[in-house]
C-alpha cells in the first residue's frame, strides 16, 4: 500500500439543474483521478465522508483505491493479481475480491491495515459485496462440480447461506445495519430477473409484476429498509424503483428516455443515473419529490453511485479516453 498526493484532484463548482417548482441542490464538485490510471471509478461511501473506489492501470490490470482528507491511498491484496473493493463500512473496513496467482478467486476483508481473504467452504470462487457497521458481510459463491452460483451472510467466520426455492443463481449486492440483505435472482427459464429482500432469516420477493417487467434488481438498501434499483419492462425500457414499507414506485427522472436508482441514503435521498439519449447522461439527486441534476463542464455521461447521510454524493463520467470519479457536496445556500 502506498499514498499518492491527488495532484491531480481539481474542484470546479456547478448549478444543479431545476426538475420541478422546488428549489434544487447546487453542488462543488471535486475530480478523483488516480495519477496514470486508464481509468478511476467510485464504489462506495461512508458517512465519515471516505470514498472506496477501483482504478485501472494501462495494462489493465485493476486495483482499489479509498480517498480521504483530500488524499488517494492506493491498495491490493498481496500477491494478487487483481484486486476489485465493493463495499467499506463507517468504521472504514473494506471488502470486496481477489484474484490469485492460480487464477483462483477469493473475497477479502480489509481492515486496520490487515487482509483477511475470506473463502466460501469448497467454493471455487469467492466475492464479498457489502458490509455493515457491525462487520456482517454479504456475499456470493460458486460451488460444486456444476460451479452453482449461491449467496451468503458472513460474521465472525460463520457462513450462513441465503437459498431462494425454485429460482437460479441468487446474488446478494447490499447489507444494512440491522442485517437485512437486498438481492436478486434468475428467474426458470430465462424469463428475467427479480428481487428479493432477506428479512428474519426468511427470502421475500420484492412484488414487481413479472408479467410487465422482465428483470429487477437492487443496488442499495438503508437503514429503514428501504432498498432501491432498476427495472426493465418487456420493450427493455429502464426505469429505478424504490421498494419501502412492502410497497414499489417506479421512479423515472424528468426527461430521461431510461434512470437508474442506485443509491440511497437513512434520510430516504437517493441518486442515480438518467439517459437522455443512448449514449448521454447525468447523474441525479432525487429529495423530497425534487430531481437535481449532477454533472460538470468537460464531462458527459454522468451517474451518481452512491450517497451518505451528509448528502455527499460519489460518481463517474468521461472525460478525455477514459471513466473519472467525481465527489459532489452541497453548497449551503
């Protein structure tokens, strides 16, 4: 592990746009680059403000990066020769994958300047997604001759599996505090995907009708339970949800032709991505019925990854021949 200046880290400042009578969120924007990358994208933040993110280096090979208090420490897993982050929690532990010299895949645990890889039993690969603030993991694994995907929860070195009846390959992507899990599955026969949330100790699917979506699948939960992703009807138009109290409301940013929902926050404000056309976009805010756009001069194709409760928001664009990492904070008025 090493520490390099961000030189290269520069802020400009930019008005959100309007999407409604209300007034939106005007944002600083502050540039993550890991010098000579192919590329830097962001993951994932805590609420003490610190960015987990992966970098890419010009022979492709990709590492992890965490930014805090102005400066970007590049890290691996020993001996790896990959290494791709995925989840940090508040009290700054990481998880995420490795590759190893034999081409084998593990997860791992980062924490207090220690790795601890971390293997599914009889698992010949192994990926951790998320982490709670007490230090209970999600995962997934492929297992047996037939390498059947599954999932799992993970604390104090006990594995307990998450197993969907009747459905295919379940994924786990997000943890909360209080141990609840989001997460998708394939559904028989190649009819599409659909979420599910892991309350109790007992898999509850998340009541998107199949019959008007062909997929559905989650990127973020909060505190309150309240899980957030993205659809696709069966013309393959893309729209977020947001799935609360039992409930889901499909959220679609003014003007966009499809939206992503891929971060939420314990206020309940979350953010995404909106396409205005193929190949054009910006990030969104979405608070109390208010849309606020993220995007800057000298980028395009924006997304907001993820949100904290301070209100910063994490995301990438493009910029020259590659994927930068953008950190917004709201200016106060």
């Amino acid at each position: 592990m090493f520490k390099i200046a961000l030189t290269a880290m520069l802020s400009v400042s930019a008005a959100a746009l309007l999407s409604s009578s209300a007034s939106a969120t005007t944002y600083k924007y502050t540039k993550l680059i890991v010098p000579n990358s192919q590329q830097t994208l962001t993951l994932a933040i805590n609420n003490s403000g610190t960015v987990l993110g992966s970098w890419q280096d010009k022979q492709n090979f990709t590492h992890g990066y965490i930014y805090k208090a102005g400066k970007i420490t590049t890290f691996d897993v020993p001996k790896a020769t990959y290494t791709l982050p995925a989840g940090i929690n508040d009290s700054g532990a990481i998880v995420g994958g490795y590759q190893d010299a034999e081409y084998v895949r593990h997860g791992f645990i980062y924490e207090n300047g220690k790795f601890t890889t971390v293997d599914y039993p009889k698992a010949s690969a192994t990926f951790l997604s998320g982490i709670n603030a007490k230090g209970e993991v999600v995962g997934g694994a492929n297992v047996g001759a037939s390498e059947a995907a599954i999932s799992f929860t993970y604390n104090k070195n006990a594995f307990t599996t998450i197993v969907k009846a009747g459905t295919n390959s379940p994924s786990v992507v997000a943890i909360n505090a209080s141990g609840t899990v989001a997460g998708f599955y394939s559904l028989p026969g190649g009819a599409g995907e659909a979420s599910f949330v892991y309350l109790g100790g007992k898999v509850k699917a998340i009541p998107v009708s199949s019959t008007s979506y062909f997929y559905a699948q989650p990127f973020a939960i909060n505190n309150s339970n309240v899980i957030v992703g993205q659809v696709a009807n069966r013309k393959l138009e893309e729209y977020g949800y947001v799935y609360s109290a039992g409930k889901v409301t499909i959220l679609k940013a003014p003007g966009s032709t499809d939206s992503f929902s891929q971060g939420v926050n314990n206020l309940g404000v979350i953010v995404g991505v909106s396409f205005t056309a193929p190949t054009m976009s910006t990030g969104y805010v979405y608070s109390k019925g208010v849309f606020s756009t993220l995007s800057f001069a000298g980028g395009s194709n924006f997304a907001a990854n993820a949100i904290n409760d301070s209100g910063l928001v994490i995301g990438d664009y493009v910029a020259g021949n590659g994927t930068k990492g953008f950190l917004a904070t709201p200016v106060a008025d």
